[in-house]
C-alpha cells in the first residue's frame, strides 16, 4: 500500500469554488445503518455519544436508525432540501449507474466482497438502505434532521456534534478533489465535533490505494491542534483490511 506525500500534480492545488463536492464525480447511494456501523467501527447500541453527525449523509439509513435509539443525529447532503420524490430519483439512478459500470467492465474483480457477497446483494442493501431513508427523509426533510449543506463549509456551529462520521467522499475521490479540498474539509469536520471524527475508507478507488497526501493531511490537521490516528475498519471493500481515519478533538 502506497504511502507517499508526494506534490507533483495539479490534484494538491488549492480547491476553488467550483469544485466543491461536484455532483457528477460522485455517486448517490445508500449503506445501511449495519454497513456504517462496520465501516467506522462503531455500535450504535453502545455509543457513547449524544449527537452524531452524518456527512455526507446521501440517501443512508444510518441517520434514521441513529434517531430510533435515542441519539440525535444529524445527516446533511447538497442534494437534500429536494422533495422525497426527486432525492428517490436520484438514489435510483445511483443504484443503476453502479449496475451498469459493474456490469459493463467487470469492475467487481477490483472489490473486496467478504460483506457483500456480490454485486447483485450489495445493490439490494442499497435499495433497502435507500427505502429506509426515504420513510424518514419524508418526515423529517423540512425540519432540521437533514440539512442541505456541503464541504468544505458546514453551517453549524463549534463543537456541535459529540462524532462526526464522513464515508465515500473524502480519500476515496482523491483523483477528482484536490489536497486542498480535503484540508480544508476535514478541518471543518474537526471544527464542528467537540470529540471524534471518523473518516472511512482511506483509500482512493482509483488506485486501490491508501490516499496518497494522508501523512501531509495528518501533519496539518495535528498542527491545528488536533490528534490523529488509523485504526482498523470491518467493512473490507477496497482493502481487504479496511482502515479509518481517527481525530480526536
């Protein structure tokens, strides 16, 4: 696994406006609440933990199970703010965009499938996962559950939230986002979370590797006063042994 911080191409200049989380570089699609629960180590039953915050939160179940066991968390997506009907659009269209690469250059040879199983099962937790949200995004759109925002600036407050977990968005589009994209949002992750950030995989889909500028982030992110450490994940999908990003605020 790659570890190197080399800064030899346009991808670590400084982020402009317009990139900011570009809709058409990512997919928008579901995980279960039993998937996240995996992928950043967690148990929601055993938290300890009052506010969670989900970002970006997409069209996850996680948000809505958190809620049901007495958490209050928060998800907040740049498609949300949009009626149920045109987020579940949206969330149909990512679960056929991955049915058509998958399907259309043997793609699923690249993938880890010990939680998956196959191509065909995770499109199904997908959906499921996406039905679920649906039921509470429905209820709770217009309230303050889930809130229309992106990186790299978030409308919240210091030390709002006691864990902030961010999954397939940052390290794994290091090819699309720039290094300082990433600096500048896992800042903002820090900012707003009065413990814990998480942040899961940390490996860039395009190379199957671990995100190349990872020790250069870390150093910035300790020099602004904050810990950093990797630990073990249990969601093998790019990697066979998954890792997490860890700040401790």
């Amino acid at each position: 696994m790659t570890n190197t911080d080399e800064n030899t191409d346009e991808n670590t200049d400084e982020n402009t406006d317009d990139e900011r989380f570009t809709l058409s570089d990512t997919v928008f699609v579901g995980r279960r609440a039993d998937a996240y629960e995996a992928l950043f180590d967690l148990d929601l039953a055993e938290l300890d933990a009052d506010s969670l915050l989900d970002c970006p939160g997409g069209p996850c179940s996680f948000t809505a199970h958190a809620n049901e066991r007495g958490l209050d968390a928060t998800a907040v997506d740049a498609l949300y703010g949009r009626p149920p009907a045109a987020i579940r659009d949206r969330a149909e269209a990512g679960v056929d965009t991955l049915r058509a690469t998958f399907a259309g250059d043997g793609d699923a040879s690249r993938f880890c499938w010990s939680f998956y199983d196959s191509v065909d099962a995770m499109l199904r937790r997908f959906t499921e996962a996406s039905e679920r949200f649906l039921d509470d995004y429905r209820d709770h759109w217009q309230g303050d559950r889930y809130r229309q925002a992106e990186l790299p600036t978030l409308p919240f407050d210091d030390d709002t939230f006691d864990l902030v977990v961010s999954g397939h968005l940052l390290f794994v589009y290091g090819e699309t986002f720039s290094y300082g994209f990433h600096e500048r949002s896992l800042l903002e992750l820090c900012r707003v979370s009065a413990d814990q950030v998480r942040v899961a995989p940390i490996t860039e889909q395009e190379h199957a590797r671990r995100y190349r500028h990872l020790p250069r982030l870390r150093e910035t992110v300790e020099d602004a006063g904050y810990t950093t450490r990797i630990r073990s994940g249990r969601l093998p999908f790019f990697d066979e042994d998954p890792e997490i990003l860890v700040v401790d605020c």
